[in-house]
C-alpha cells in the first residue's frame, strides 16, 4: 500500500482526536469532582454525583420514556427500512427512484426543519403531543437510516444464492428465512443499533413534540442544563460516552464482517 | 401473469416505507409551506387566507444580518471541516487495518455521543472561571477582558466540532477506494508530491469531499441549539429564529416561513448534487474506457 | 421478514404494557412551573396525602408557556402563569373555570392584592405568589454598585451580565431607568427604551432566566436581572450573591395558578390549589421560595426577619414607584417586533 510521506496528516489526525476528546476528559474530570458549580476548583474525588443520578426519579423516567421509544421506534423502523431498502435495490422503476429521493432527502433535512413539519402537521390534526408523536418522528428519521444501512449490505448481497436455492426447489418463506436474511443480517442489526443510538441521541426533534410527562433523556439533560444541578450531566456524560463506545466497536464488528467496508 | 405479480411484489414490499414517509415527511413539509401562506393574529392563532407578508418580512434589512451570519459561519464551518478531514482521511489509508479500525472508532464515538453532552463540555472548557482561561490569560495568548463564550467564533469552533465526523466519514470512504496506483503513476512521470496531490488524490475522491461538504454544510445552515447555548445575544442564526418564532414568539406562520425558505435552499443545494453526480457519470464513463 | 414482524410484535407489545402499566398507577398531577418555585418537600407531602405523583415541567418565560400551550400542548392540570398572560389566555378560552366549593382556603387571600388583578372574583385563577424583578450582584466583585437599572449600562463588567429573557421584563427596566411607565404604549417612550436595550445589550452575556442563576453563583456572571425569591434563595447558600430593587421602580407581577380547558385531573387540581392556600402549607413554601405568597394567615405565620427583608417584601418607597405588570393588547405587537429587532442584531 502507499506510504505517507508527508507529516501533516499525522499532525493533523492527532491534533484532531486531541480536539475530539479534550472536553470529553474535561467533562470526566468534572463529573469525579464533589464541587457544585464548574468554577470552584478541585475538591477531591468523589461518586457524589453518580450516586445523585442514579436516585434522581426524574431521570430514571426520562431514561425510560427514552428507551421506550427507542425500542419501539427501532422496530418500526427496522421493518419498513429493510423493506425500503429491498424495493429500492429490486426494482428501478420511477417509483424506487422517487423512492430513494425522499430517503435521502429526508437524511438531509436539518433537526428543526424536521420538528417544526411534525409539529405542525400533529397540531393540524390536534394529536396530543406526547410518547405517541415523539414516536412518530422517531421512526420517521430512524426508517431512512435503516435503509441506507441495509441498501449498503444489500449491494454486495449475491442474489445466485437465491436463484439457487430455487432450483433446488424451496418457496419464498424458507428463502427469506433461511437465505436471505442471515446473510445481510448484519446490516439489519447494523441499522438497528445506529438507529437506536440515534434515537436515544435526538434532541430537537423530541423538543418540538414532546408533550407533559414525555420527557426523555436529551431533554430532561437540556432542561437540567437550564435550570437544575448541571453537574450531574458530566456523570451522565460518562456513563453515555462509555455506552457509545461500546455500541460503535459492535457496529464496527457486524459490519466488516464480510468487506473490509466499514459503515 | 408474471408480470402482475412482480408489480404487485414490488407494492407490498416498497408500501409501508413509502406511505409512512409521505405522510409523516411528504406531508409535514408541505404544510410548513402552506401555513407560511397564512397570517397569524397576535395570539398566535393561525388565520384563514393567503398572505405574502410573511415572506415579505424575511427581506427585512435586520433579518439580513442573520441570513449573512447564519451563511458564512456555515460556510467557514465546512472549509474548516474539509480542510481538516482530507489529511486524517489520508493518514488513516495509508494505515495498518487494525489502527484504522481503532481509529475509526475513535471518530465515530464522538459523532454518536449525545450531541447536548458535547456543547456542554465546551461550555465547561471555556468557562470563564475555568483553567483554560486562566493559562490563556497568565500566557497573554488573550487579555483579562476577553470572555471565551458568548460570540461567534465559538459557534464557529463548536459547529466544526460538532460535525467534523460527518466531513471525515465520507471523505475517509472516498479515500478508501482510490487507486494509489494513479499517483505512483503520476510519481514516474515526474510529477512532484505537491502536484500529485491536488491534481489527481483530490479529483479522485471528490465524490467524497462534495458529500462531506454537504452534510456539514446543511445542519450547519439549521443549526440552532449550538448558537443559543454559546452563542450569546448578537449569534443568533436562522434555526434559533425558526425555534424562537415556535416556541416563544407565538408567530408559528413567520416560522414556517423561514423553514419554508431554510428548506428550499437545502433541496436546491441536494438537486444540485445530483446534477453533478450525473454529469460525473458521464464523465468517468469513457475515462474508464480509456483505461482498461 | 418473519423474524421482523415478531421482532416487531414484540416491541410494540412491550411498549404497549409499559405506558399502561405505568398509567394503571396512581393518578398523576402534571404541574407546569417556573424552575425552584415550587417546595419539593411540600410536593412529596402532597403526593403522600392524596396517593398521587406529581410530575413537574419547567418554563422559564411566559411567552415560551403561552406558545406551547397554543401549539397544542396538552396534559397539564395546573399552570403558574403571571397575571397578565392569564388574562390572554382566559380570552382565548384556555383556561378551565374554578369551581370555588373545591377551594374553601381561599378566603384567606389578601384583598388588596386581589383587586389589583384582572380577575380579582378568582373566575379562573387563583393568586400564587408576589413577584419583582431587580439586579442581582456579586457583592464582593462589584464593589461600585448602584442601585440602579444603568448598571447594565456599565461598561466595566461587559461580558458578565445578563438581563431576563423576557421582551417585558428588559423593557420595563430601560423604561424605568428613561423615567417612563413599565406599561408605557407610547411610540416615542417605546422606541427610546429601545434604543437604549441596544446599548445595554453590548454588555450582555445573554438574555437569560435560569443561566443567570446558575451564573451568579458559580461566578460567571457579576451582575443579572432577576427575580427577588431567585436571587434571595442563591443568596442564603452564596454570601456573595446581593440582591437590590433599583431605585427608579420595578414592576410588580403576581403569578396565578390556572387550570388549563385541556387539564386531565381537574379534581386532583383544584385539590392542589386548596392544599397550597393551607396556611401552614404556605408558610413553608414561603420561606423556601422566599416570594410572598398573598395568604393572610400565612403571612402570621413566617418568620419576622423575612418580613423585615426589602427583597421579600417590598419598602413603601419602592412600592410607590413600582407598577404591576398589564398586558397591552394590541401593542404587545410593537413590543415584539422591537424585542425582536433587539434580538437579532
């Protein structure tokens, strides 16, 4: 392969990953740090605020509306956007093309574009906002990211071993079972983890729609760092950093198992 | 017969993906459009009738100062970001497969942790009680009377920050599948590194750059959260506008006006993609000719 | 595909018990609030007496809860609303009637508070707490305090002060500080209170509500606008945290608790009402919120020292200068279309 001869991209990688963690580690510092407000300076360290979290009613709801529709969105969305992403690879008539348009359009729209039409559109059917609507949205962003995932692995899916087993004489339902999904399984389950991440991640979306009693975790976190014990985000900040971790490397795992293509 | 039941195969299966997202992405963003037709009265309800006042308030000269600002910050972010990710992208090729992946991982983790969580740590970074501040300042790198939040070069800094990994991901996989056996090419017939540089490797993953530059360069543009939380009183941006005017300022359709705009730019800059990916097509097409 | 659709089954049904385990519990009070304005041990004693759970969300400016309500947001029993966006809200048919014969303990509200109000029959609202807007400062910094709007004015502390994020609030100090009326409808007076936010507004950090508090105590900020009870409670933790009704007035606002048409317990609202009105309920949630809270025999029964507080209650002088907060009609038009001007230069 090549090599590199020139020291800048070292720099500048290095230079790079400094910058991506730097606050990270400050935010950790800070969350072993007893001191109320950031700018008391080093007390020793502490659990203090680890414990505080895990006895915070608020955000153990806020945890649980979270996972609720993040469970729930994933599902949806893992269905339409496996089906989304066969129609799209099978078929190349004009509706897959308007097809895939609006799926990667819908990639593309930024967050507040995205929440005001889903708050609009639910205030002109006077839907009560709430876990239902935030809901909704979610399974409205999450579908498209399936799709691209699983169109990914679908363009290295070798359809001979459908033909095959064809011949060989087996119907639809042990095909799809038995043929078709263990082989692009990986990025079904792909998706599915970048779109439970992205969910749980969301914020301005869910601020849009979300309704009394429907908080979840993004913005219980932007309201505590409004109005409550904003240090209690930094012990939050870890613990979610750590899961992310562990999310990426299985992500990373499922989908290089085939190519070395990585996402 | 075999015909019908394809068309009918292809129903089922495109269906559910394509009714959810028409009525819950198709149909949203047209009524954004259609409610910034309407007036709305001062408490906040919106009117019957058709009006262009709203649109004719965006053209207001203060409104301007936010389109400009809102512009060039998401301009200047996406050089920032390009610039940055083209070195990394081509660092990590020319690395062995598993420092790759371990560095992959390590660019995907930030890009995956909660988005809040990390203008949260800038904030405690640049606290003006904080340490940062203190060295800068016993270093003279900043006067005693310069804050580090609350303007927009932060917006600027966080904004890179937030999206650098959307710039690096794609730019990183164009990277991957360019043949470097054009610049050893290149290399025997003279050509210095320099040259080699930007007239092949850039040309050649340029898929990657223009898809890199836009999916900065468009959440950047609806970037609203980031400008709120650091930005202080003069940053505001069209996203804090639109979230403003829905939230607080009771005026919901002035908001989808500015959404309605916000939202035509982007599909016009989407449209323009797709344009040069079929030019590019045509372009590659006899090139690869050539080659084999 | 099969595996999909279980997959898919599963979930739903899973999400399915949980939202209805969760509502098969006890009854829910959906309470929506200003931050730190509310007893967390008065709620608790609530939630025990009456076997409910009390959930609280936050607004931090009228305009923001007005606008979600009017987008629909629904699910809140009881709102505190200032009096002044009650009233908009009762014309806009949002508000629920009260039914006086749930809520015997207000006759202890105090007259004279009440006929300052639009809707002094208690129709749809009842008086919560007595509210004042002022400066908060850090007493050890900013040792050439004034008692004065124009602090903000001062160039000396730029960058480390805030004013409320509230187009009324901002107004009325500029408009104070010119010798106007807070509730001023005058063009010219309007313009010049304009004017002269814009100049303020150099020094500013940002337009804030609760970053302000959490920015004087931890230092951030030297000088903010804020709320009396806010800047009272910060300052029985953080000596260094003063707070000073400016010299030229302020405006007073009394805040309501509403029920909402939409509310889902209006019984275990009007429950809450009446429970707050208690006397002794209302003294301790007085000494912890620092607001006076217009309940007679409540007020027999808070300490002296905090009678005695001008930030608790204000001075006679004070009291003069300082107006309750009207709502404008038609002119709050002119006032945000200038509060937005201000905002987005």
């Amino acid at each position: 392969m090549k090599k590199c001869k020139s020291k800048i991209p070292f720099f500048a990688t290095l230079g790079i990953m400094l910058l991506f963690y730097l606050p990270m580690l400050v935010v950790a510092l800070d969350s072993f740090n007893p001191g109320r407000y950031s700018g008391s300076g080093w007390n020793g360290f502490s659990m203090r605020w680890y414990v505080k979290l895990v006895q915070d009613q608020d955000v153990i709801s806020a945890l649980m509306n979270s996972l609720i529709i993040g469970l729930s969105a994933t599902a949806t969305a893992v269905v339409l956007g496996t089906l989304a992403a066969f129609a799209i690879h099978l078929y190349t008539d004009r509706v897959q093309k308007v097809h895939r348009l609006m799926i990667i359009t819908q990639l593309g729209i930024p967050d507040i574009l995205m929440g005001i039409s889903l708050l609009l559109f639910f205030i002109s059917l006077k839907l009560e906002l709430g876990l239902f609507t935030i809901f909704l949205a979610h399974v409205t962003f999450c579908t498209s990211f399936v799709a691209m995932t699983v169109l990914a692995r679908l363009q290295d899916f070798d359809f001979s071993t459908v033909e095959a087993a064809r011949d060989l004489g087996a119907g639809w339902a042990i095909i799809i079972r038995r043929v078709i999904i263990p082989q692009i399984a990986p990025g079904i389950i792909a998706g599915a983890l970048l779109a439970f991440t992205i969910s749980i991640d969301d914020f301005v979306i869910t601020y849009f729609v979300y309704g009394p009693g429907s908080t979840t975790l993004s913005v219980y976190i932007y309201s505590m760092m409004k109005h409550g014990t904003p240090v209690i985000i930094n012990a939050l900040s870890v613990i979610l950093i750590i899961v992310t971790f562990i999310m990426a490397y299985a992500i990373n795992k499922l989908m290089s198992r085939k190519n070395e293509n990585i996402v | 017969m075999k015909k019908l039941s394809k068309a009918v195969n292809e129903m089922i299966i495109s269906a559910p993906s394509l009714l959810w997202l028409t009525v819950f992405f198709l149909i949203p963003s047209v009524s954004v459009l259609l409610i910034s037709m309407h007036p709305a009265d001062q408490y906040g309800n919106i009117m019957s009738g058709f009006t262009a006042d709203n649109f004719r308030r965006l053209l207001e000269p203060v409104y301007m100062k936010i389109i400009w600002r809102t512009l060039w910050v998401s301009a200047v972010s996406t050089i920032i970001c390009v610039v940055l990710a083209i070195p990394v992208a081509y660092y990590m090729i020319a690395c062995k497969e598993s420092l790759k992946k371990c560095l992959l991982i390590l660019i995907i983790v930030p890009f995956w942790t909660n988005f809040l969580i990390r203008v949260f740590a800038w904030k405690a970074v640049l606290n003006p009680e904080g340490p940062l501040r203190h060295w800068l300042i016993q270093l003279h790198i900043i006067s005693p009377d310069t804050l580090l939040l609350y303007n927009p070069y932060v917006v600027l800094l966080v904004i890179v920050y937030t999206y650098l990994p959307f710039a690096i991901l794609p730019i990183f996989a164009a990277a991957d599948k360019f043949d470097f056996s054009l610049m050893e090419a290149a290399y025997d017939l003279g050509a210095t590194r320099t040259k080699a540089f930007f007239k092949i490797f850039l040309p050649g993953i340029s898929s990657g750059i223009t898809a890199g530059t836009l999916m900065v360069f468009i959440p950047a543009l609806g970037s609203y959260v980031i400008p709120e939380m650091v930005g202080g009183t003069s940053c505001d941006m069209v996203g804090n506008l639109i979230a403003e005017r829905v939230l607080v300022g009771r005026n919901i359709p002035e908001a989808s006006a500015w959404a309605s705009v916000l939202l035509l730019v982007i599909l016009g800059l989407l449209g323009l993609r797709l344009t040069v990916i079929i030019i590019n097509n045509f372009r590659l097409k006899p090139w690869n000719n050539e080659k084999v | 595909m099969k595996i999909l659709f279980k997959l898919l089954k599963m979930s739903l049904c899973l999400s399915l018990l949980l939202t209805v385990s969760c509502s098969a519990q006890k009854k829910t009070l959906y309470l929506y609030n200003w931050a730190d304005y509310l007893s967390p041990q008065l709620v608790k004693d609530f939630e025990e007496k009456n076997n409910c759970r009390v959930v609280i969300s936050y607004f931090d400016s009228n305009e923001s809860m007005y606008a979600k309500m009017k987008a629909g947001a629904q699910g809140y029993d009881l709102i505190f609303p200032t009096s002044y966006i009650a009233a908009v809200m009762a014309k806009q048919n949002m508000l629920m009637p009260l039914d006086k014969s749930k809520i015997p303990n207000v006759k202890y509200m105090m007259p004279d508070i009440l006929e300052k109000l639009e809707d002094s029959k208690m129709e749809y609202s009842v008086p919560y707490a007595v509210t004042f807007s002022g400066i908060g400062y850090n007493n050890e910094v900013v040792t050439d305090f004034k008692p004065s709007w124009g602090m903000f004015g001062s160039k000396k502390y730029a960058g480390r002060m805030t004013m409320l994020n509230d187009v009324r609030q901002t107004f009325g100090a500029a408009l104070k500080y010119l010798g106007y009326s807070f509730n001023s409808t005058n063009d010219k007076e309007v313009e010049a209170a304009r004017n002269l936010l814009m100049e303020w507004k150099k020094n500013l950090a940002s337009f804030t509500v609760d970053d302000a508090k959490l920015g004087i105590a931890s230092k951030d900020f030297m000088v903010i606008q804020g709320y009396n009870g806010d800047i009272l409670q910060i300052g029985k933790e953080k000596k260094y945290v003063s707070f000073s009704v400016p010299e030229e007035g302020t405006a007073l606002a009394v805040d309501l608790m509403v029920i909402p048409a939409s509310a889902k317990n209006p019984e275990l609202a009007h429950e809450f009402i009446n429970y707050m009105q208690d006397p002794e309920v209302c003294a301790q949630n007085m000494v912890f919120i620092n607001y006076l809270m217009p309940n007679t025999a409540a007020a027999k029964l808070i300490p002296q020292e905090l009678k005695d507080n001008p930030s608790f209650m204000m001075k006679p002088e004070v009291f003069q200068k300082s107006e309750v907060l009207r709502d404008l009609g038609d002119y709050n038009q002119t006032y945000i279309k200038y509060w937005n001007l201000i905002k987005a230069k």
